[in-house]
C-alpha cells in the first residue's frame, strides 16, 4: 500500500522539524528573515536594470508618452477609461499602505500591522480583488486604446514598458 507523508510547506516548518519543534512552538517564535546572498541581490538587481533600460530603450524608440498623449489616432473615451481604472487602483493602493496604517497603528488592542494582508482581509476583504479586476480591465482597455498606433505589437510595448515601470521599485532602498 501507497503512503503519503507531510510536506512541509515552508521553509520555517522544515527548520522547526529539524529542531525537534512542533507545529504549536514554530508558531510562538518569532519567523525568521530569509537571508539572500550578495551573488542573488545583485543577479536581481541587474535583472531589474536589465527591464528598465528595456523599457526606456522602446519607450523612446517609438515615442510613448507624446504619441498617448498627442496622437489622435489613439481612442480617447477608452483612454480615459482606462486612466480611471488606474486611479483607482492607485487611491487604493494609498489607502492600504499609507491610510490604514496610521489608523490602526500596532497597539495591544490591533496586534496585527495595518499594512498586512491578513488585516486587509479582516478589515476591507473586497480592496484586493477591486484592484484586480480595475488593473485587468485598465490594461485591456489601454491595449484597446493604443491599437489603432502600433497594431499586434501594442501589447508587447505596453507590457514590456510595464515590466521595467515595476522593475524600477527596485532601485527605491526600501523596498
């Protein structure tokens, strides 16, 4: 007969195994930070380097930010759309990571960060999936927007310029 053992499903709860701890002491102790090697931090760094001077490279090949801004064969009503879907995935993002925090600081009474995810489900559970469904729906209709200029590959610029916008967070020490 076929058994099955547990796998654990972090790295914590097979460092707790390999002390001896149970499941109720791993939880009490405080997690560890995982440390990451010089060698990974700089491999990420010049990956994230690596997308943004994509970015700027396509950015400035096909002029971006004057043709969104300037050219008429982009679809304005849809342009706009798509402006206010972000918006608000931006106001909501304030509103997790600078709003709540300052509401709800770290008290006995809310043990919980106000800037963690386990609070967010708690306290506003509809936020995350908001923002979801606004980012998906901006990007499609920004792709729809842009299509008359730069045809099939609008997806691919507006993407890749995406990609090295997120990458460039790297380079902000805190985070």
């Amino acid at each position: 007969m076929v058994t099955y053992r547990r796998v654990a499903t972090s790295d914590q709860s097979d460092d707790a195994g390999a002390r001896g701890l149970s499941s109720d002491d791993e939880s009490s102790s405080s997690s560890p930070s995982i440390v990451r090697s010089r060698s990974e931090r700089i491999s990420d760094k010049l990956h994230a380097l690596v997308w943004v001077l994509v970015a700027y490279a396509i950015a400035s090949y096909t002029h971006l930010f004057h043709t969104v801004f300037t050219d008429e064969r982009i679809i304005r009503p849809i342009f706009h759309a798509s402006i206010v879907l972000f918006s608000i995935n931006f106001v909501l993002t304030l509103y997790l990571t600078v709003y709540l925090p300052f509401k709800f600081p770290v008290t006995p009474i809310h043990k919980t960060p106000a800037s963690s995810p386990k609070f967010w489900e708690v306290y506003c559970p509809r936020v995350i999936p908001t923002m979801t469904a606004c980012g998906i729906i901006g990007s499609f209709l920004l792709v729809r927007a842009c299509y008359p200029v730069w045809g099939f590959l609008t997806p691919f610029i507006l993407g890749v310029v995406a990609l090295g916008m997120f990458f460039s967070l790297h380079f902000i020490p805190w985070c």
